[in-house]
C-alpha cells in the first residue's frame, strides 16, 4: 500500500516538473500555428485516417524536423487562412499559394517552392476544346485563386461568365454536371485530380506561369520566414523536395528562379476602397435584394398555401403541411441549397441556374417557418368567431376566407416582416453555390485586395442600412394596415 | 299549432362525459322557451346542437322538417333559418359594425349589397344603435355588442332565434338594454330558445321554461307552475339557491 502510495507520489512530482518546465522546452523549440487549404490536392488533402498529406504537408514536416521547430496545423477554406494570417491568428500560410503582387503588398513570401501554371479543364464529352470556344459560355473557378484571375483578365477577351467556388470539388462537380463548361484551376492540381479519377480533362497548356510560396503577414515572423528558407534550400540540395514532388506527380520537373522585387504596398483608405469596388457592391446588393424580394413573395405564397392547409378539416392536408414544414424547417439551408444545386442535376443530368436553385431554396425554407406562423395564426384566432360565422349560414371555406383568416393575418403581420428580414440575412448562405450576391462580392473582393477588416466592415453595414429602411419600410406597412 | 323544432333521444357525449341523456322536446311556432338549470346541466350543449354547432352521438333533431342529424343535409340552408347569439358576442372585430351586419346575408346572396345597408339600418334602428353604423366594434360596451349581435342574426331574417347565456358576461346595467330587446323581438312572435340565468326574464317573458340537470329535463311547464309551485327536487333546490342568493 504504502509503496503504491509512494509511487503516486513520484508521478504527480514529475507531472508537476515537466509542466513547471514545458516554458522552458517551448523556448527552445518554437511552436508555430500554420494553416493550410482544407483540400487542393496534391499539395494538402486528408487522408483517410485523417492526417494531412501532400506536397505542402511533407516538405513543411521536413523543413521543421531541419529547422527544430514544431508546429500546429490548422487547415480551413483557402479565403479563411488568408484572412487568419492577416488577422494574426496564424503565423503562416502553406496552401500552394500563388506569389502576386497584390498578395506582396500584404504577405512576406518564403523562397518561391513551386511553379505552377493555369489550365483548363472540361468533360470528357465536352465540345470545348478551346479558349475561343466559350463566347456566351459560363466557366467555374476558386474564389480568390490565380486560376480566378486568369479567367477574369481573359473573360472579356473570350466573352464568357464566371461562377465562383469555394473548394475545388463543389467546382469539379459543377463542371461535371453542366452548370458551367469549364474550370480554371492550378495545373498540379487540376493533373492530380484526373489521375484520382475526376472525370474531367486537360484542354489547354499551362498559362500565366506563376510560383507558390508560403506565407506570412507582412512585416512579422521574420524568424519563422527564415527557417522555412533555410530548411528549404536543405531539402533541394540533397534531393528530399523533388522525391516529394515525385511522390504525387509521378515526375520530378523542378526549376527554380528568382521572383521581380516587391512592389511597395499602396495607401488606401476605408472611403477610397468603397469607391474601387462601388460597382461591384452595388451590383451584389442589387442581386441580394432581388433574391430576397423574389424569395420572400413566394416563399409567402408557398407559406400562406402551407399554412391553410394546416387548418383543414381534412386530417390528410393536415399531415401533409406539418410534414412538409418539419422537413425543410429541419434542414440546415447549406445543405438544402448544395441538394437542389448539386445533388437533383447529379441524379436528372438536368441543370438549375444557381439563381433559381437560390429562389427555391429560399422557397423551400422560408416558406417552412411561413406556414408554421401562418397555420398558427390561423389557430389563434378565438374559435368563436368561425362558430358565429357558421352559424349565419357561411359555409366553411367563406367562414374561413371572410372572418378567420382576416384576423389571422393581421396577428401574423409582425412574423412575416420579421421573415422578411431573416431572409434578407439568410441570402448569404447562397453565395455557397456561387451566387455573387453581397457576401460573395466581399469574398472576392477580399481574395484580391485581402483587406479583411475594412471590406467586411462595409459589407455589413451595407446589410445595416437595408435592414433599417427595410424594418422603417414595413413598421409603415404596418401602421397602414391597422 | 305545429312544432318547428323537434328533438328526439338526444345524446351527446365528450370523450367518456356523457352531457345529453337522452333529451326529448318539441317547440311551437312563435313560443318562447327558456332553459334554466346548474352549470354543467347540458342546456348550452343542446341549445348548440339546435344548429350543428355541436354534433349529437344519437337521436334526431328536426329544424323546420330537416333532420339535420343526416350526415347528407346542408346545414347551411339550415342555418340561415336559425340564428344564434352567443354569451361572448362574437362580432368580427376586424369589421366595422355595418359591415358585420352585411356581411352574411350579401355573401350568401340573399340581397343585394344596398338592400342588406337599408334592412341593417332599421335594425340597427330597432336595437337603438344606428350612430354606430361605422365604428369598429371593439369602441362598444358590452351591452351595445350584444344588441349589434342580435341584430346581425336578424339581418339573415331568421325564423328561430337560439340565445346562448346572452346577459352572462355583461355588466349589471347593461343587462336591460339587452333583455328589452330581447323582450320585444318576443313581443312579435319570433320563435325563441334562451339559455340564461336571468329569472326575472324567464317569469315575464317565457311560454314555457324548461329545467336542465345531469343531462336530463327534469321538468317543463308554465313559469308560474316552475317557479310557484316546482315538482322536482332538483328544481326546488336550485331555484331556491338563485332566488334566494
């Protein structure tokens, strides 16, 4: 027992040591938090047994093992590490990340690791077998990646739209469906993708060469650049990097050059940014509010129908509205917008404009939470009043119509402008299928300029105004009809 | 002189609560008959089930010659013979006073919009309430909900009037107004059923008042023979309780 005892004892004194020296251990070896993309393939992906792989991965874990330092991987959506880095809530960035100069003005770039090239990529059966193919078409591409702003810089050239994702599957999955005809992307990843079986392939050679690199905000973590440069330049001296390389692609295709000299970082101010991007947010406005005009006048329609048939005498239009809005009120809207956008063209092969996937969406959900209010209403009204209706010789459905349901939705008046403010909100959730509504327009403004604070700042206070006209607007509404 | 409402074996049960035993009465063109007993006697019941408001279990109700108890009848048509006051008014409160008086008759197509203002106008008259034509009603006092109540199953020119507990959520002075009303649509032969507390009313007004308990009538007669001169025990010792309190 008392050896037991002692033995105990001995533990909880080491416990007790190493965490009065960990302080100590940190010092020595320095720990970093570094994120990455959550997929982009071959460079870092999950594996099944959930660890991250990859190019990025492996050379990363080389260079720190070379380095002594250790580090915390905290993967998320490229957009999302970008903004992390510049919020400071990760010392770097390693997500095959393209060195511009519009990225120089905001990161600190390590030795250039890869160079890469924009390709693009179509069905197998696809009739595009060129740029000069796509006049009138509409093509895909990541939100804030080069393959983006290749498309963009030649979109005008070519005359076609682009849609905009945020992870590559949504967009090889968009492609491969019909929604748009083509996809822009990374050739490593685009080559990488194919060999693990996307049905796509490769139509154009590699354009607007460019180097990957990895990250820090701007001015910090000099220590941490310095490392990843050192450890880097090991790695290529004595082989490791290009049996990474060869690890994923199969063939080693290694050069390295120098980048130009940064460019010095342009002063904006908050008024200056709006003004640089006014069109861009006006048009996202206009298309938030025509979601939400077109969403909430429908979704209320489909709402009131769900609604009346929840106070039926019939016991099966009574199953049939509660079913119907325990359904799509159960649903989380993401996944109601990716199963009408994604999932029923994947199972019919016929394709919905994300614009009218967006409108049914809201349809489907708002008009959920419409007719709970609704049929509620309804039952709130004081039974005596259809009994007294009734009792004049009203059949029910005129009982209904003249005397119940009046009331019923004078009671509701307060939940439909609510709705109608919630909806509002709830467009942003449509940007997920590329829809460029206000949300998606700050997103991509964001992957250009990377100026996160300021441009969310706008972002939201333009949802601000419109609410508060919105709520003035309906409060009159309100009056008017009392 | 020939019944126009016929009641044969009436049962209703809620649930396990059997509330009409088994009730039988018939009512003569033009009388007047008032129903009094403990709460909870089945007299609001029955008086509901006169016009389908409530669906008996068994026995037959016949309203002018129709068995409304048929699944197959139209008991609209029905309705339209019979109208019905309740103790809560039931005005529709999101239409003004006119408005509530028009609306039945013009929707069910018995006269023209003009020609329903002009008869709900001399109603309106008759209840004393003409200046209220446009208010909404909820600016009115009970009383005056009450007789626009009145008036707006008379709109629908009714030949049986049913009154359930009509006085019971009033104020004290505001009972007369009412019961005037009531008293002359008496007065002109309207045939009327009345659920009410009021015994005074019962005494002066009533044909024939009828004792409800436990789902049964205990007894039937004249006012003075109920109230000079009641058979029944039960009856004795409610009008004891309400004459006396």
């Amino acid at each position: 027992m008392r050896k037991w005892l002692m033995s105990l004892i001995a533990l909880a004194s080491l416990a007790i040591g190493v965490l009065i020296s960990s302080p100590a251990v940190h010092a020595a070896t320095p720990n970093y938090t570094i994120t990455t993309d959550t997929t982009f393939p071959p460079f870092e992906f999950q594996t099944d047994k959930g660890d991250y792989r990859g190019i990025d991965m492996d050379m990363l874990k080389e260079i720190s093992k070379r380095e002594n330092f250790t580090y915390k991987l905290k993967p998320m959506s490229f957009n999302a590490g970008v903004q992390a880095v510049q919020a400071g809530q990760v010392d770097g960035i390693v997500a095959g990340m393209s060195i511009t100069d519009e990225r120089k003005k905001m990161f600190d770039f390590g030795t250039p690791y890869y160079k890469s090239g924009i390709v693009m990529a179509t069905t197998d059966k696809s009739k595009i077998k060129g740029l000069s193919d796509l006049k009138g078409k509409t093509v895909a591409a990541k939100t804030g990646s080069a393959g983006a702003d290749y498309a963009r810089e030649i979109s005008k050239k070519y005359g076609f739209k682009i849609t905009y994702f945020n992870d590559s599957n949504t967009m090889y999955n968009d492609v491969a469906i019909g929604n748009t005809v083509a996809a822009f992307e990374d050739q490593p990843v685009m080559a990488y993708a194919i060999k693990q079986g996307t049905k796509l392939k490769i139509v154009t050679d590699p354009a607007k060469g460019n180097w990957y690199g990895f990250g820090v905000k701007k001015g910090a973590n000099t220590e941490l650049l310095k490392k990843f440069n050192t450890g880097y330049a090991a790695i290529v001296k004595d082989g490791t990097y290009d049996k990474i390389v060869n690890r994923y692609l199969g063939k080693g295709s290694y050069n390295y050059k120098k980048n130009a000299a940064d460019k010095v970082e342009k002063q904006t101010t908050i008024w200056s940014l709006f003004n640089e991007n006014k069109s861009a947010l006006f048009t996202g406005l206009v298309k938030t509010l025509e979601l939400t005009l077109v969403g909430i006048v429908l979704a209320g329609i489909w709402g009131i129908l769900l609604g009346i048939l929840g106070v039926m005498p019939s016991k099966f239009a009574r199953g049939l509205s509660t079913t119907i809005i325990y359904i799509f009120r159960g649903l989380p809207m993401l996944v109601l917008a990716f199963f009408i956008y994604i999932g029923i063209p994947n199972l019919t092969g016929q394709k919905i404009p994300a614009f009218t996937a967006g409108v049914i969406t809201l349809i489907l959900n708002e008009g959920a939470y419409i007719g709970a209010f609704v049929s509620g209403g309804f039952k709130s009204v004081d039974s005596g009043q259809l009994e007294a209706a009734r009792s004049l010789g009203l059949p029910y459905g005129k009982a209904m119509r003249k005397v119940v349901m009046p009331q019923g939705i004078r009671l509701m008046i307060p939940s439909f402008i609510n709705q109608f403010i919630i909806t509002l909100k709830d467009t942003s959730i449509l940007s997920a299928i590329g829809i460029i509504e206000l949300t998606q327009t700050g997103t991509l403004i964001i992957a250009r300029n990377l100026q996160g604070f300021r441009v969310w700042l706008m972002i939201a206070a333009l949802y601000l105004i419109v609410i508060t006209l919105l709520t003035w607007l309906s409060n009159w509404v309100e009056k008017r009809i009392k | 002189m020939t019944a126009i409402i016929e009641a044969h074996d009436v049962h209703k049960s809620f649930g396990k609560n059997e509330v009409l035993k088994g009730l039988n009465l018939a009512v003569n063109e033009g009388e007047v008959v008032v129903m009094i007993g403990p709460s909870g006697s089945g007299k609001s019941t029955f008086l509901r089930s006169l016009n389908k408001l409530e669906e008996i279990n068994s026995g037959q109700i016949i309203i002018d010659g129709h068995n409304i108890s048929e699944p197959k009848i139209n008991i609209d048509k029905v309705r339209e013979k019979v109208g019905m006051v309740f103790q809560h008014f039931n005005l529709f409160p999101h239409l003004t006073v006119m408005e509530n008086m028009v609306l039945a008759p013009v929707q069910l197509g018995k006269m023209t919009k003009s020609e329903a203002i002009d008869k709900a106008k001399i109603l309106l008259k008759r209840v004393g309430l003409l200046e209220k034509a446009d208010v909404k009603p909820d600016t009115l006092s009970g009383g005056q909900k009450q007789r626009v109540a009145i008036a707006r199953a008379l709109a629908m020119n009714p030949e049986i009037m049913l009154f359930d507990e009509p006085t019971s959520a009033l104020d004290p002075e505001m009972v007369g107004d009412v019961l005037d009303v009531m008293k002359e649509l008496a007065k002109e032969g309207m045939t009327m059923i009345v659920v009410t507390h009021e015994m005074g009313f019962a005494k002066q007004v009533a044909d024939r008042v009828v004792f409800f308990a436990d789902g049964h009538i205990k007894e039937e007669g004249k006012p003075v023979e109920i109230f000079e001169n009641p058979q029944d025990e039960r009856t004795r010792e409610f009008l004891n309780k309400v004459l006396n309190a």
